[in-house]
C-alpha cells in the first residue's frame, strides 16, 4: 500500500494516479476518514487516560468522594465504549479505502489509455524472411511429439499441457543459461558498461521459494486481487503463487536491512498458476496462455535514489537474454491506463512471432518504489541511523513456455525441425537442432 504520508502530503499527485489508472477510490472520503481516525485516537487516549488517572486516584477517597469517583469513571467507559465502536467503524472503513489506492505514478508514464497506445521505445532484430508458410508453435510440436495437450485435458482439465522429449530438454537448457548469466558478476558488469549505468555489478542470488503464499502476505503485495484469478485454498487462506516475485518480494517481510548490504538481488525458476478467469476463447491454441507454466523471475530491494537506475539494469538484462537467442524483439513503455496498480514505472518486452504476423508480450518489468515495501514492513537502515522503506523491482527473466514458442516458430525450418539457438546448444550437449 501506498505510504499514509505519502498520500497526506500530495493528494494532487496521488488523484492524479488514480484517476490516470483508472482506479475506483474516493481519495476525499479516504482523507476524511484519516482525520476522523486521528481525532477519535486522541478523544479515546485522553479519556483513557482519564480513567486511568481516577482509577489511581479511588482507594485513597472517602465513601462519598469515592462513590463520586466511581460515578464519573463509568460515565467515561460509556464514552470509551462509543469512541471504540466509532473508532473501529473508521478503521474498517480506512483499510478498505487504503487497499485501494495505487502506487504514484512517474510523470515519464505515456499518458494514454490502454494497452493499444503502449509507446515503442525501440525495435531489435531483423525478422526473418521465409520461401515457405510458417506453423505456428503448437502445430510444430505436436508433429514433433513434443507436447500432448489432449492427455492434459483428459488429467487435469483444459489449458493444462504434457512437455515431451527435447521441449523438456529446451526448458532446462534455458534455465540453466539463465542462471549462468545472473551469477556471473563479469557478465552483469559488461551489461552495466554496455549500458552506461551507475549500479552495482553484485549477482542475483538463486532461490527456490515457496510455491504457496498466505492471503495476508499476498495482500501485502498489492497481488492477491483479482482473487479470481488465483488459485486459492480458503480453508487455509493460501494461493498458489501466479509468479515467483510473490514469494520473493515477501522476503525480507518485517526486516531491517543495512544500507551496505544493499542492493539485494534474488532470482527464482518455479512453476506459476492463474486461473485466467475471464479469457475464455482467447489464445487457447499452443501454450500461451494456460493455467501453470514455468517462469524465471528477479527480484531486487535497493535504497529508493538507486531504483530507477536498477530497473534499467533490469531491463538491460532482459534485452541481453532475448538478444543472446537471436529473437526480433521490440521494447515497450506500458502506459498510464495500462500499467499495474502498485508500478511507478513499467516495461515491457514483446517478442515477435512469425505465425501471428504481430509482436506478444514476454517480458515485464516493474518499478513499485517502496509501495510493497510498506505493507511488507521492509526497511533499511541508512548509514547515519535513519530508516526508510526500501525500494523494490520485479521482472520477468524467462517465462518458458512463451519464450520457447518464439524460439520454435522463429527458428523453425522448411523441413518442420526447429534449429536451437547457438547460445543454448552446450545445455544440450551440443546438438544443433530438433
């Protein structure tokens, strides 16, 4: 959530991310609502200590001062009883509000509407030009016999899927070439100088977190709605993460880290599950929008003057991955009525893909300042002692199954085999294509 200061001290700014995310909150009701907190606090600190102060005061009366006494102090606990009940009706009111408002919105946002007037900061890679019809992925693999979808449904249900073979082989070879780049320091200081950024060349560190998340962790992280889209277990208030940051980010949850540890970078490949609730019909050929799937994802906590500067890091190694398999990319600038609910500043990366004649979305990158951070209680302590939320960036390294379907129908050839991007053939033992 969005610091309560924050929303104090610049309502203008704060309305204008509302009205330009296209959120419903009452942001006058909400201030409104903080002051009545604020007053009914200190009505109900000072009768309680009032009642307090009399309480001390009764054994040391006479019978008819004291019965005096008591008189008075039960007409304070009625008034402590009524600002209580008031009291708890503001809170009530304040949480439901506060959820709602969004994170500040960077004024370098496009503003636009939705996701058809997302700015295109670059195209990359030249698209390859075929003398004969390109397949699609699912068509590729299926004469492959790579994936089996119609078991999956017949097991499980729809949108669910059987890799097979070297698809698998494909997935792990990914993987691993990822790892190797995150935790190599070499690799990311000669991104860092490519790029001319001012960060620290330090490594991500590999995770393998928990695949379940409680509903009061996830609603920390601005992510547990919609909840139909989750798959939720409510006898035990958990949810199946939807992506590895909803594990990651909770991750320093009600710590205080020192200003010299930081930044602090995190990466994770785990399976990641979305109900998809409310696309029926849409994209339910191949794999590229199904109900689990894996997913590489970073995660990175920095002081908040180091935060724009560590989302280009980011970004600059999601062009460097997608770079290194030799895909026709195109970099995008997500913008106002499109971008996420707790993101200041969001990117995407769209890899093209040949059958569809048109450039999906694969990567994302996001800057939430230090909105998650409050909820989660994560700080830093600077090196003069203060404290301060951290600020915290999430991305998308890898998801698999996306990404190798621009991989097949890109590199596909005349003959139906697929050929395998050179920077992946030593996870795979050196063979040339599928």
């Amino acid at each position: 959530m969005l610091d309560i200061k924050i929303i104090r001290n610049n309502p203008e700014d704060v309305q204008y991310s509302i009205d330009k995310k296209w959120i419903d909150v009452d942001l006058e009701r909400f201030l409104q609502v903080d002051k009545k907190l604020i007053e009914s606090k200190q009505e109900l600190d000072e009768l309680r200590a009032l009642r307090n102060k009399v309480s001390k005061e009764i054994p040391n009366l006479w019978n008819e001062e004291k019965q005096k006494a008591l008189t008075e102090m039960k007409g304070v606990s009625d008034k402590i009883k009524t600002w209580e009940a008031e009291f708890h009706e503001f809170e009530i009111e304040f949480k439901e509000l506060h959820s709602k408002i969004p994170n500040l919105l960077s004024r370098e946002v496009p503003d636009w509407k939705d996701d058809t007037e997302n700015w295109v900061i670059r195209e990359v890679g030249e698209i390859k030009k075929y003398d004969f019809e390109p397949k699609d992925h699912h068509e590729l693999w299926e004469n492959l016999d790579l994936i089996d979808k119609k078991k999956a449904a017949e097991v499980t249900g729809a949108r669910f899927y059987y890799l097979k073979w070297d698809l698998v082989l494909l997935e792990y070879a990914l993987i691993n070439f990822t790892f190797s780049v995150l935790t190599d320091e070499k690799i990311l200081s000669e991104i860092i100088k490519e790029n001319n950024l001012k960060v620290s060349s330090k490594p991500f560190v590999p995770v393998s977190p928990p695949l379940m998340v409680n509903y009061d962790t996830m609603e920390k992280m601005g992510r547990l709605h919609p909840m139909d889209d989750r798959y939720c277990h409510p006898e035990d208030k958990q949810v199946l993460i939807g992506s590895a940051e909803h594990s990651l980010g909770p991750i320093h949850m009600n710590e205080v880290l020192k200003e010299a540890d930081l930044p602090k970078r995190y990466f994770a490949s785990t399976p990641a599950f979305r109900r998809e609730a409310g696309t029926y019909g849409k994209d339910t050929r191949g794999i590229f929008r199904v109900h689990q799937f894996n997913k590489i994802e970073l995660e990175s906590f920095t002081v908040a003057e180091e935060g724009l500067e560590e989302q280009k890091l980011i970004v600059a190694i999601q062009e460097y991955l997608v770079q290194s398999l030799d895909l026709p990319y195109r970099l995008v600038d997500i913008c106002t009525g499109d971008i996420g609910k707790p993101d200041f500043r969001q990117f995407d990366i769209e890899t093209y893909f040949p059958w569809q004649w048109e450039y999906r979305e694969t990567h994302t990158s996001d800057y939430m300042t230090d909105f998650q951070a409050y909820s989660l209680n994560t700080k830093v302590e600077r090196g003069d002692g203060s404290k301060e939320f951290v600020h915290m960036n999430d991305a998308t390294a890898f998801a698999l199954g996306r990404i190798m379907a621009a991989i097949m129908e890109n590199n596909q050839t005349k003959e139906g085999r697929i050929v395998i991007p050179e920077v992946l053939r030593q996870y795979m033992w050196g063979r040339k294509e599928i």
